[in-house]
C-alpha cells in the first residue's frame, strides 16, 4: 500500500526495454532505496545494484511505494532479455559541493565575466573525483564522506597536494584552517584507497626543497598514491592575485628535481612515479621522454603525455595511407574534379609539434594548413589549445580562408559532448562568420587522417 511523504533522487530516464522499464519504474519517480539501501547519488545506484532482482522503494506523487519485480536475470515472461546488472536508470544530477578556498591560482577566480555560469562553480566534491577524475584538496570532506569513501571502496580518487609543508599549502590553496594533507593522504592509503596526486607549481612558493619534500613525502604512499603529477601554474590576464608565472629556469630546475626521482624509482619500482607536464618540457626547450617513461598515462587528462602520445601516434602514420588519401579527388560533375584544402588550428605551446605531422602530410599530398591561434580571450600567456575560444578561431582565420575550404576543429576546444566553445561560440557561428564548412574532429593523428579521408 503506497506510504506518504516525498523524498529520495528524481529518476530523468528510464532506458527502453531495460529491467527498470519492465519493473514499472517512470521518468519522474523519486527512487528512495534499493533493496532497502538508501539511494543518494549515482555511485550508490552502482553500489547497491548487486543483485538478481533489486526492489525499489520509490516516491510517485508524493506517496511512497515499494516495487519488488517477478524479473530475474535472463529472460521474461515474453521472453525478452533482462539484465539487473545494468538498471536502464538515469537518475537526475547530483547538486555538486563546491569549494570554500581561495587558490592564489584559482582558475575560476582568473576566468572574464559574463561566461557560462557552470564555469565559474569551483567543483571540490569527492564523487566528481571518483567518477570523473575532478582534481579535489579533501578540505571539505566530513567524516560521512571519508567513511563512505572507505566503505563503498571510491578509488582511486584525485588530490590536489601542491605542497605537504601545512604552512606552505595553507597559504596556497587560501585556507588557514585546511587539515594536514599527509594525515588525510594516510588515512585513504591505510584503507587501500588509491589515489592520483597533483603539485601547482607556483614559483616562489612550493619549487625548489618544497617541491623536493612533497615529492618524498607523497611517495611514501606509494603504491596507494599511484602517480605523482608537477604542472605548472595558469596565469590568464584577468587575475586579480600577483603571481609569478613558470619561466624557463624555473621549468629546467623542476625538471632536474622531477628527473632524479624519477630515475631512483624506476630503478626501484620499474615506474617512475612522478611526471613532470608536457608544458615544463615545452617552457624548458627540452625534449619530451620517451612514451614508454609513461607508463599507462596516468594523468594524460593533466597535460601529462598528451604531446609525446601525439608524436608517437603521427611517427606511426605511414606515408602510403597518406598517399592513398592525397589520390581521393571529388568529382563535381563529369567535366570538373575539385581537391579539397583543410584548415586546422592548435595553440602556440603545440603548433611546433602538430606542424611537423601536417608537413608530412603535405609531403604526401594532402593540401592542408596550420595556423596557430594566439589566445587574447585569456591572454597570450594561456598557450594551450584547450582554451582557446571561438572569438579567437574567428579573428585569426578571418581573411585567409577561401569559401571551398573546410576548417577542421579539434574536439578538445569543444565542451564535452557539444559543438561549443568555451566562450559559447558554437561550430555553425565559426561557419556563418568565416563562410566555409567547419567539421569537429578527434585531437589525434588518426583523427586528422579520418576525417580528411571522409571528406575527401
């Protein structure tokens, strides 16, 4: 018999000919519990469905109800297939905890007005970390939090550490009255959970025997905290916190302290542990490491292997699969065959290295282009390509395309899942000011190679 109140996580689809479909659940329900563990978010959906036919406690119309499905695994009555393990649910979005410190480096603090209000939310919530890699400083976990972290075994998760040095880090994440980290770290590594570490390189501040200590003291951890990662600070113009960017010196002297670890674990462990950011190497002028000196790309989302990733992947593309290419003309009608020229873009830091492949593709016959893109949205000093904008792709191709061109946009200016911008310039507003086609593509050389040939 239905009980009255109004509670539990809004379910905002249910999945066509799922279990959840054939055990009566609807778009709109309130799902309270499964198998009577209460449901707050989508890990305890994933947490909870461990069984052949889950019952549901459930809120319709603000009167509570408890749904125990004839379904088993296997087949239905119709003889239709169903599967608990994977629901058909889509609850409604978490409400993400935000962060309540104030980085002397906070990118969202550095951001213009008048952009996406989702990109001025500073994310510190542990369930971002878990499902999406979120970089989190554990600053605002309750002891719920840390419990149910241990118990629902949410690994490996994403630290922000900067320095292990409490005065030093205090001072840099802004909070006076933040934990001690290698405390916090010792507790998630003492229950098995697996964690990814980052140092914000902030000159003056966490480099030289404090980036020498954090190091140390994060490995101690090890294997529990699985990668250490050095990137260095972000600095746009629209800061208002003086900061001292990364130099040259400062990216050569981190490096020769990233390098010295780096040799003593692999010697010890086979893996080097801790990685220095494809943007050190690039202020540095030195050359990347080898791929292999990766490992598995632990941190590649970090800037951590995405250029020597690229390098290896283009060294892979062989001249006649270009060739091969470079023979595809498009026939207009029977009188007149037209080759297509491509246009593509990158940031100032890469475009040395997506140069050298497009050069070879040049070589073999493919008549394409790339120009770097200087990013005066967040300014000159923001050199990588994910943050370019739209306004920034317009102004530096307006004039130098001809209306037969096609521009091909790397999927990694795009927000996820969307043909937009991050200063919400979308693909068909570059292709209605620049007067030519414009086709998003994979950021890699195969991606390159694919979609020439498509369009070929």
């Amino acid at each position: 018999m239905p009980m009255k109140n109004s509670c539990g996580i809004e379910i905002e689809a249910v999945e066509k000919g799922s279990y959840a479909e054939k055990a009566g659940l609807h778009p709109g329900d309130c799902l309270i519990s499964i198998n009577r563990q209460k449901i707050r978010d989508v890990i305890d959906l994933m947490f909870y469905n461990d069984e052949s036919a889950p019952n549901f406690l459930i809120s319709r119309n603000r009167e509570k109800m408890l749904i125990k499905p004839h379904l088993q695994s296997g087949t239905d009555d119709s003889g239709c297939e169903t599967d608990s393990s994977s629901l058909g649910i889509a609850l409604k979005p978490f409400k993400i905890k935000t962060c309540k410190n104030n980085c002397i480096f906070c990118f969202v603090s550095q951001l213009p007005k008048g952009m996406r209000r989702p990109l001025y939310v500073k994310d510190e919530d542990y369930r971002m970390s878990f499902l999406f890699g979120n970089y989190i400083t554990m600053t605002n976990l309750t002891d719920e939090d840390k419990k149910r972290i241990i118990e629902q075994r949410l690994s490996p998760l994403y630290i922000s550490v900067h320095s292990t040095d409490t005065e030093t880090r205090n001072r840099i994440i802004g909070n006076p009255n933040a934990a001690d980290i290698l405390k916090e770290i010792k507790l998630m590594a003492d229950n098995k959970i697996r964690m990814h570490t980052q140092i914000v390189l902030c000159p003056g501040h966490n480099d030289g025997k404090n980036l020498q200590k954090t190091i140390s003291d994060l490995y101690k951890f090890y294997p529990y905290v699985m990668s250490i990662a050095v990137v260095p600070v972000g600095l746009t113009s629209h800061r208002k916190k003086k900061m001292l960017p990364v130099t040259a010196k400062d990216a050569i002297n981190a490096l020769e302290i990233i390098h010295k670890f780096q040799a003593r674990y692999k010697r010890k462990h086979g893996e080097q542990i801790v990685y220095a950011a494809d943007e050190l190497y690039i202020k540095a002028q030195k050359e990347f490491p080898s791929l292999n000196d990766y490992g598995d790309l632990p941190q590649i989302e970090n800037g951590v292997g995405l250029a020597p990733l690229f390098i290896h992947q283009a060294k892979k593309i062989k001249n006649h699969q270009l060739q091969d290419i470079a023979l595809k003309p498009t026939t207009l009608d029977k009188d007149h065959v037209l080759k297509k020229k491509f246009i593509t873009f990158t940031g100032i830091s890469f475009y040395p290295y997506l140069l050298k492949f497009i050069e070879k593709m040049k070589k073999n016959g493919i008549d394409i282009e790339v120009i770097p893109v200087k990013n005066t949205f967040f300014g000159e000093t923001v050199t990588v390509t994910g943050l370019i904008t739209g306004r920034d792709v317009m102004k530096t191709l307006s004039g130098t395309l001809q209306k037969d061109d096609i521009l091909l946009i790397p999927d990694i200016v795009m927000r996820e899942n969307d043909d937009v911008f991050l200063d919400d310039v979308s693909r068909t507003d570059v292709e209605d000011v620049l007067g030519i086609r414009a086709v998003v593509i994979e950021s890699t050389p195969k991606g390159i190679i694919e979609a020439v040939s498509a369009l070929s």
